[in-house]
C-alpha cells in the first residue's frame, strides 16, 4: 500500500464495549497508509476489551492529549459512543476538527458522539439503521448506503462495510492533507 498519508496524526476514540472491528480495522488501515495513529480514552494506559473481547490499550486521555496537534479523528461504533458524548473533553475535540474541516470518521453508533457535539445539520451521514432518527432529529441528512462521504466527515452502517468506509476516509485525510 502506497504510504499517502506520511506525517497525518490521527485520533482514534475509545472506551469499553467498543465494536472490535470498527476500532481496529480503521486504526490498521491508516497505519499501513503512513498515519500515526493514538488511541485516546478516559486513562492513559488503561487496558479494556471490545464487545467481543479484543483487548485495546489506551495511549494518552481524553484530558491529557493536545488535540490541536492532530490531523483528524476517528469514532468507532458498539457502545462505546453512548458513553464518549458523556465526556465534554471529547465532544470538545469532535466540534474542533469539525470547526477546522479535517477529517471525522464514524461508523455505526458513533453518531451520537456527532449527534451530542451538534455538528449534523445538514450533513449527508450514515449510521446503523438503529439511529437513523437520532440523525435526522439531529438535522442530519441519513441516506441507507453502505458509507458516505460529506466533506471532512465520512461515515459507515456497520462492519461489514469497512471496506467501503476507509477508501472514503482515507480519501479524506488525503484531501486534507494537500490543502494543509
């Protein structure tokens, strides 16, 4: 894989009962395209698993990492997004890259980190079907497709359509990174 995105800093959201997948595959994927990628929770060097018991290890907090020092963010879905919104600092951060235009990714119940930062209307999105009202009550413009760019904002249904999700996000982060 071509190494596009060299010098790209990237946040990746986490906290228990994250979706495996929807954590890890993103996080993979930019790595192999040449970001650096930390993964950022309530602790730094905190150790919890995913829904389906893939452990992650936390680099920094949510209170600790200098945000403005990154190119983007990612939010992986499960349940884990009820429980980031709850943080000010994260939905600070959310409404930040979004201010900025860079690059925002999320799939499946990350939304309602989205949702919480109010930073949807009038965006095209994707989600998990299980939030579609959620979006559009947002002023979210939801579309039943795999994954959907917007901009700086990239979002997927579900697993299954991670290969669909990160061409487009990695696109983003590209595009970015030419106007940067």
């Amino acid at each position: 894989m071509e190494k596009t995105l060299t010098n790209i800093k990237v946040i990746a959201l986490a906290s228990p009962d994250f979706e495996d997948l929807e954590l890890w595959y993103p996080i993979y994927r930019l790595r192999e395209a040449g970001a650096h990628v930390d993964i950022v929770g309530e602790k730094a060097n905190d150790t919890f698993k995913g829904k389906f018991g893939v452990p992650v290890k936390t680099d920094l907090s949510f209170e600790d990492i200098d945000y403005k020092q990154y190119d983007g963010i990612i939010v992986p879905g499960g349940w884990s997004p009820d429980k980031l919104r709850r943080y000010d600092s994260v939905l600070e951060m959310v409404r930040w890259f979004h201010e900025k235009k860079m690059p925002i990714g999320q799939i499946c119940h990350a939304g309602w980190v989205l949702i919480s930062a109010d930073i949807l209307k009038g965006v095209n999105v994707t989600s998990t079907p299980g939030i579609k009202d959620d979006m559009t009550n947002s002023g979210a413009i939801w579309h039943d497709i795999s994954a959907i760019r917007d901009g700086h904002i990239v979002s997927a249904q579900r697993p299954v359509d991670l290969p669909n999700y990160l061409p487009l996000l990695i696109e983003a982060f590209e595009d970015y990174k030419q106007e940067k």
